[in-house]
C-alpha cells in the first residue's frame, strides 16, 4: 500500500505521453542506483546564468569519506561562490554563498538543479520504477515535483532527467554520453524563468582530503 502514491504518478505520466506508455513495475531500485554518478571527485568547468548574472568557474564535485558530497563552485583563482553539501542520509547543508546569491529562492533552486547530478539518497530511496519499450524510467518525489529519471539499457548511465510541477515541465537536465556513469557534460535547462547551468568535464589529478 505505501507505494500506492508512486505507481498512480506513473500511470498518470504514461497518459499524458505520445510514446509508448510506461507499465508500473515492481520496486528495483538496482540498476537506478548503478546509472547514479559515482563521485570520488570531479572537476566541471561551469557556467551559471542566474537571477541576471552570468557566472563562470569551477564546480568542483567530491566524495567524502564519511560518503557525504561536497559541491564547491568557485573562480579559477579559488574564490568561492557557494559550497554545498549532502549528508550521506541526503540533508543539505549550506556552508557558503556569495551575497548576490544568498536568497532563499536561489539557494533553493540550486540545490535542486545540482541534485539531478547528485542523487542523493533522499532521492534515491523513493524511487518507482516504470518501463517501456523505448526507456527505463524511475520515477521520484521531491517536495511537490515528479522527477523522471531516463536511464541507459544497460543501467550504465542516467540520460537525462525531467522534472515536471502539478501541470508543467519545470526543468530537463541531459547527461553526456551516455555510456559513461560520470558524466563529462551535463546542461540544465529551466522552462518558466531564465535559469541554466552548463558543465563540462576537466580532467584533473584526485584530490584527497
């Protein structure tokens, strides 16, 4: 019965679809968490336009060993403009943010947007599973948003994620290639207000802490 709440989303996601209609299957969240990043660190040259501004530098991704994950954005010569953090349980954690940054709203749309890339586990515990011929799709709640997380036939990679409100898509984000569990791209693209984030991959020595 506690799943109740999830199948009904899926069923609700496939009427509206044009494709193959996705079938509610049984809960494995196997192969979601195999398509999941697995972060040990991860170095992105990121560009951020956001509340009008137009920002660019490092993002800079990070396991912890106590399995939390660090997100520290900042400029090429170390000036930080936010550092973020999800416990291993999934609670966010502010640590910083520049002043033009620190609102509410903001701070709130920038974790959920890095979330799509972090999966934490306060995603990855709710997941539902539906397919179709085409896809295999998991599908998650957050707050009062259906998250649709399109993942690799062979459980390799997420392909991209879109995340839709009560009768609107919100925001899509797309991983490239899709063969890959880390990705060297991603872009996150918002529908109701001018908002995106572009990462692209550097490659970097690992950095230990």
């Amino acid at each position: 019965m506690k799943y109740l709440p999830l199948i009904s989303v899926i069923l609700i996601l496939g009427a509206c679809s044009k494709k193959a209609q996705p079938t509610s299957g049984p809960i494995d969240a196997r192969c979601f968490r195999l398509a999941v990043p697995a972060f040990s660190s991860a170095l992105y040259d990121a560009g951020i336009d956001v509340v009008g501004n137009h920002i660019s530098g490092l993002l800079f991704v990070k396991t912890m060993p106590d399995s939390s994950s660090r997100v520290v954005f900042s400029t090429e010569t170390g000036t930080t403009f936010f550092d973020f953090e999800w416990t291993k349980t999934g609670e966010f954690k502010t640590y910083f943010v520049i002043p033009r940054l620190k609102k509410k709203a903001v701070i709130n749309t920038l974790r959920k947007d890095l979330e799509l890339l972090m999966v934490p586990e306060s995603i990855k515990k709710s997941v539902s599973k539906g397919e179709s011929d085409t896809e295999i799709k998991y599908i998650a709640l957050r707050d009062k948003e259906i998250l649709a997380f399109v993942i690799s036939k062979d459980c390799r990679s997420i392909v991209r994620v879109d995340v839709r409100g009560k009768d609107k898509r919100i925001s899509e984000a797309m991983f490239y290639p899709t063969d890959k569990n880390v990705p060297d791209s991603v872009s996150i693209s918002h529908f109701n207000f001018k908002m995106k984030i572009i990462l692209k991959r550097i490659e970097h020595e690992n950095v230990t802490e």
